[in-house]
C-alpha cells in the first residue's frame, strides 16, 4: 500500500522501542482519519483501513517480542 507508506516486517525488527512507539503513533492517528473519512463518505479506498489495522497489529506484535512496553 504505497498510499500508507508502510513499512516490511523486517524493517520494523530493526527498530528500537522509541522508533516503534513513533510508528505505532503515526498510524493510529491514520487509522482514526481514514475512519473518519469512511464514515462520511469520502473514502473511496476502503480496503486501506483493513490494511493498516493488520498493521498495527504487526507493530504491535514486534514490540511485544522484543519486550517493549509501548501500548
């Protein structure tokens, strides 16, 4: 999804705890607009929001290995 600028899995593993807790805030505020958008109905991409919910789970996931307490 190039129009989310997401990052692979193995990128995100080379990442410390600040630089996940970032990208987890980033994407959330993301995620809260592009909800908005849908829920008006300016969002045509719908599929966008599926994409960066998995997302952030993936960030999530990652962190939790690496015992980060990010949230």
């Amino acid at each position: 999804m190039k129009e989310l600028n997401l990052k692979e899995t193995a990128e995100l593993r080379k990442l410390d705890s600040k630089s996940l807790k970032e990208e987890l805030t980033i994407k959330s505020k993301k995620l809260y607009e592009l909800s908005m958008k849908k829920s008006l109905g300016e969002l045509k991409q719908t599929h966008l929001i599926k994409a960066l919910r998995r997302y952030i789970a993936r960030v999530k996931t990652i962190a939790r290995e690496n015992d980060y307490n990010i949230g």
